[in-house]
C-alpha cells in the first residue's frame, strides 16, 4: 500500500519550526506544502523522501475527501479536463479514487497527492528567501504566498 512521503529537505527546511505547539503531528507540514501545491499547480515527484503515514492521521479525516477532491481537481485542471466531461471525469476518479483502500486514493493517486506536496514545498521554499525560524512567522507567510498562488 502507498504511503504519504514528504521530501527528506522539506523535512530539513521545516526542523526550526518542527515543535511549534500548533504543529502536532508530522502531517501537519505535509498538509501545508500539499495545499501549495495545489494553489499553485505544481507537482512533482523527487526521489528522496521519508515515508509517513499510511492513511490520514485522525485530525485530517474529516478533511481527507476535502483534500482527495482538490487532488481530483488539480489533475482535471492538469488534463484539461472540464467537470461537465463526464466520462473523462469518471475515468479520473477511477484512476485516483479507491474507495475501499484504507485511505481512500489508489498507488496512483496517492503518488499524485504526493507529487503535489512535492512541488507546494518547491513553491513555499522558492517564495520565501529563508527557511522559518518561528511558527508564528511561517503562518504569516504562508497565508500571503497561497493568496500569491491563486493570483497567478
């Protein structure tokens, strides 16, 4: 089964704010540079990675079809593939979508989801001229750099 990864100098770039209190666990910052990555539209796969989890920890549950939904809507956008092609939208949930896989993506899907956090963490390092050095800062930031994402 396919697990969420994060990129081993993502890791590195966020150690300085690795305890901060409203980071409780490791998802956490996969959740963050995912969400870049599908503001921004990048994606990309890099070799270097450690494995995390295998299904969504308990706080993202709620959220997972959330994000499964944007996953699926990045990869239309990616196709050019507009929600009103019914068959080529079916082909893509099917191609992303397991819904009896524990968390719910298929190896396909889970490497694309993955893929976009891949390039979310490319698009947050490459927008800001250092790495964070205090939670608070980063949140700051990060909210500017997802509405410069949108933007562009």
């Amino acid at each position: 089964m396919a697990r969420f990864r994060m990129r081993n100098d993502a890791r590195t770039w966020f150690n300085k704010i690795e305890n901060f209190e409203h980071f409780k666990v490791d998802f956490d910052r996969y959740y963050f540079c995912l969400l870049a990555g599908f503001a921004s539209g990048r994606s990309n796969e890099v070799g270097a990675t450690t494995e995390m989890v295998e299904n969504f920890p308990e706080d993202y549950k709620e959220a997972s079809r959330f994000l499964i939904g944007l996953l699926v809507m990045a990869e239309l956008k990616k196709a050019g593939i507009e929600v009103f092609e019914r068959e080529s939208v079916r082909d893509m949930f099917k191609r992303l979508v397991n819904p009896h896989s524990p968390n719910q993506l298929t190896d396909e899907g889970m490497r694309r989801m993955n893929a976009y956090a891949s390039g979310g963490y490319d698009y947050i390092s490459s927008e800001r001229e250092t790495k964070p050095y205090s939670g608070e800062e980063f949140l700051r930031d990060y909210a500017q750099l997802i509405e410069g994402a949108f933007a562009d």
